[in-house]
C-alpha cells in the first residue's frame, strides 16, 4: 500500500524496541569478556603518573593569559574565547529570596560530550576515558569519549586535536543513539548548554592511552565509588534510551522489593501517578507561574560580594568563592595554563525522595528556578543544595524536605554516594547524590513538586532543557541500581 508515493513497508516502527533491550543486556553482563574491574583498576592507578593535574592557588591578578576589564571588571581571556567571569542580577519575587547578585561564568559556546558505543560479543560497550581535569577531587574521573568545549575542540589553546571528535562532528557514518542539547550548573553558569551524544559504532575502533572499552554493568558497578564517573559522564549516560516495553520480562524480578519496582520504572508498560499530558502541563505552568528576571551586570557592581588580589567572596563567607590555578597537566591537550575556578563552600546535598506506588517507584521531582537557566524552569531533584549557605538563612528560605533527606535512617537509602562536579570550571565541587526511599504521603502536596516514573524522565531527556544536571545525575545513579 502506498501513502503519498511511499510503499508503507518502508516507514520506521515507533520508537525503538531493541535499543532499549540491548542496554539491559549490557547491565546485566557483569564483566567485560576482555577488561574486568580488577583489570580496569589496575590500568588506573598504572595511568596516574602520566595522566595528572599539578594544581597551585594564584591570585587572581595573577593569571596569566587573563585580565580585568577596566570599566567593567570583567574576568575575560586574552582570545575572547573559552569564557567570562561576569556579574548577574536576579530577581525571582516567587522564591524564598527575592533578589541578588552573585559572580557567574559565561561560555555561549556549545560543547560536545560524546560517547561511542559497540558491540563486542553480542554486548553493548562503552568507550571512555580516564581523565584529570584541575578541579577534580582525587584526580583522574571516568569522562565520556569527547569532552570539550567548542574552544577546545577548535584548538584555541593551540594544543592537540581531541580524540575521536570526528565520530561525533560527523556521525552520518555511523548511528545516532542520543543527540540533545542539554544545561549545565544554572546556578553557576549562564545559558550554557552541551550537545550530548551516544554513537554506536560497527567498524574498529583504535584504543588510545587513557581510553578503555566498559559493560554498562562495569560502569554501574563504579557508580558506588566516591568522585569516580564525572558529571559529564553522568549526563550522557543519563540520556540512553534506557525506558521500553517488556523490560520487566527481561530484567530478573525479585518480587515486590526495591529493585524490581525500579525496573517497573523504566517500563514503557508500567503505569504512573501522573499522565504525560498532565506532566508537561504542570511543567508549562510551572514556567509561565515563576517568573525569573536575570540580568548580566558588570562584576564590580556585585552588592555583598567583595573582590581582592586573591579571589572574589562573599561578605558572609558563604556559597562559593572566585579564585585562580595554575595548572600544569599530564595527557592533555594543552600542558600548562592558568584560570579562574568556582570554589564552593561545603558539600552539597542532591537527593531524590522516592516512594512505591502501585508497584512502581516514583521519584518527587521539584519544577525549579535557577537564574542561569535559558528556560527558567527545569526540573530538579527534591533537594538540591549546600546545606552550610543557608545556615544564616531565614526559616522560609530552607529548601523544602532538606531535613527529611538528613534525617533518613539506613533503612530508607538506596543510594548514596559523594559524586564530583565539573572539574573544568570548578575546584572541589562535590555533591553527596541520595535516593530516599519515603511513604507517598510524607511529601506534601506542593505546586512545585511532582511524583514522576523514571520512564517518564527518560521520555523528557530525549528533549532540550527539560531535567537539569543534577537530576540527569541522580537518573544516571537510579538506573545504576538496575542490575545490582
């Protein structure tokens, strides 16, 4: 039968069915035939002494490369490429506080996090690598198979061409799993956005140093090790079409317990709280509703923040501080350079609060405001915080359900691992990532709360702008509890 000149035979299914099956197959596979965690370790600490960062705190007038603009005092590059460090106004007249300033990195630019993906004896892999970024807590992190901003990736610097680039600048060649834009930190950046991307791969594939081929079982296994998987690796492993029909006859059941409810989760076939419609309902009205006035200032007009040879600060010492590195750096691109960093103040806390719902595990996702944000409104774990900035903070200003995700008892966890920041622009930036098992009806009814499927999330992460990173992290940690 034909339809406007094309024999229907030759239009594609809906959706993907395989995809979906192959990831869980991936999960499942314990080992890798050719690199198993003992070995993957051992590689790791033999890479150590030739794929490092050698970190020293500078003064901020100090950095080379770098300048204050006279009018302005904006931080900016020599080349006007990379990024600023600028002034932002914001006005949110919702929120628990209504109006700041605060220092912001700018980068327009769009990056590219990718990973490659293929097949080896019937299993999907995936190709990452062991990566030391200056910011990072203990070194070299699990990335994905390209992570670089375009000025990298255009060799700004002047340093080496990225590894394997070509595969995602041109994947016409090759399948297209994954390709979205999504944010970064909109509470430390502005409008930055990332194209991340999973392309599958059929032909060889040479090994770099630094680079090695891992089951999505082996990678969900190291979720539970502290600062391992960085958050770009996270993010893209984030958007797997990981959500399909008939995932629950292929995973093994283990009745009604946690596990099994959570598989039920990322069946197509399961039900949900809340209809599709109704979600992206409550998400339209979520940002229509908050409204969020950001406005780039010049950074000496900050109010409350002080600047000195050193580093820019808070007049509270709360929050973060601006300060400078001089790197100098191992297996990389570029073999020495000097920056400003974000320095947070504590470790955040990044938590799901999930409950059981008709045999089914629904997580309680907040509609959140961030003034770094290019929508405004995305959604965000239910807690997602430094708990030290609002010690000094009014009562209404604490984040709603914080103390439900510091009083959980041990038999309510699910998840809990301290996972690292981006490392590029951040120095030491951690977040203790927290699944909370909870009754349904200990989260109040909120206009800014939601109990969402992790179907549900998945289907929303194959578009722009809808989850941010910590929620894109936390969907990561979930689905690494698939296969335990």
């Amino acid at each position: 039968m034909r339809y406007h000149g094309i024999e229907r035979d030759l239009l594609l299914p809906k959706g993907d069915r395989i995809m979906p099956v192959r990831i869980a197959e991936s999960v499942l596979t314990g080992e890798s035939g050719s690199f198993s965690l003992a070995e993957f370790r051992q590689w790791l600490d033999e890479l150590r002494p030739h794929s490092y960062t050698q970190v020293e705190r500078v003064p901020l007038s100090a950095l080379e490369g770098w300048s204050s603009d006279p009018k302005t005092g904006n931080l900016r590059h020599r080349s006007g490429q990379f990024f600023a460090v600028e002034g932002l106004d914001v006005t949110i007249p919702e929120g628990p506080v209504s109006h700041w300033t605060q220092p912001i990195i700018n980068q327009p630019e769009v990056g590219i996090l990718g990973i490659l993906v293929k097949d080896f004896g019937g299993v999907t892999h995936c190709l990452l690598q062991a990566k030391a970024e200056p910011g990072n807590y203990n070194g070299l992190q699990l990335s994905p198979t390209v992570q670089a901003t375009r000025s990298n990736y255009t060799r700004v610097h002047g340093g080496k061409p990225v590894p394997y680039l070509e595969y995602f600048q041109d994947a016409s060649r090759h399948r297209v799993i994954t390709d979205v834009r999504q944010s970064e930190q909109g509470s430390w950046f502005h409008h930055k956005r990332n194209r991340n991307m999973i392309v599958e791969v059929t032909e060889d594939v040479e090994v770099l140093d630094g680079f090695c081929w891992l089951t999505l079982g082996q990678v969900h296994r190291l979720f539970a090790e502290e600062n391992l998987i960085n958050v770009d690796a996270r993010t893209v492993l984030s958007c797997l079409p990981f959500a399909g029909a008939d995932l629950t006859r292929i995973y093994a059941s283990d009745g009604d317990g946690f596990r099994s409810s959570l598989i039920r989760s990322c069946s197509e076939d399961e039900g949900s709280l809340h209809s599709a419609d109704g979600i992206l309902s409550w998400i339209t009205e979520s940002r229509t509703r908050n409204n969020v006035y950001a406005k780039r200032i010049p950074l000496n007009e900050l109010t409350r923040w002080y600047r000195t040879e050193d580093k820019i600060s808070h007049e509270e010492g709360l929050f973060f501080d601006v300060v400078g590195l001089d790197v100098t750096a191992g297996g990389r691109e570029v073999g020495r350079w000097m920056q400003p960093v974000i320095e947070p103040h504590g470790t955040g806390v990044v938590a799901f609060l999930s409950t059981v719902i008709a045999g089914v595990v629904h997580v309680l996702v907040h509609a959140r405001a961030e003034p770094g944000l290019l929508d405004a409104v995305e959604l965000a774990p239910t807690v997602q915080c430094i708990p030290e900035s609002f010690a000094r903070f009014p009562a209404k200003a604490r984040p709603r359900f914080l103390d439900t995700v510091l009083g959980a008892g041990p038999d309510q966890i699910r998840f809990d691992t301290v996972l690292s920041e981006e490392g590029g622009r951040f120095y030491h930036a951690r977040n203790r990532y927290l699944v909370i098992e909870v009754e349904a009806d200990e989260a109040e009814d909120h206009p800014d709360f939601r109990w969402m499927t992790l179907h549900q999330l998945v289907a929303l992460l194959r578009h722009s702008h809808y989850l941010n990173i910590q929620a894109r992290s936390l969907v990561a940690c979930l689905h690494s509890l698939t296969g335990a």
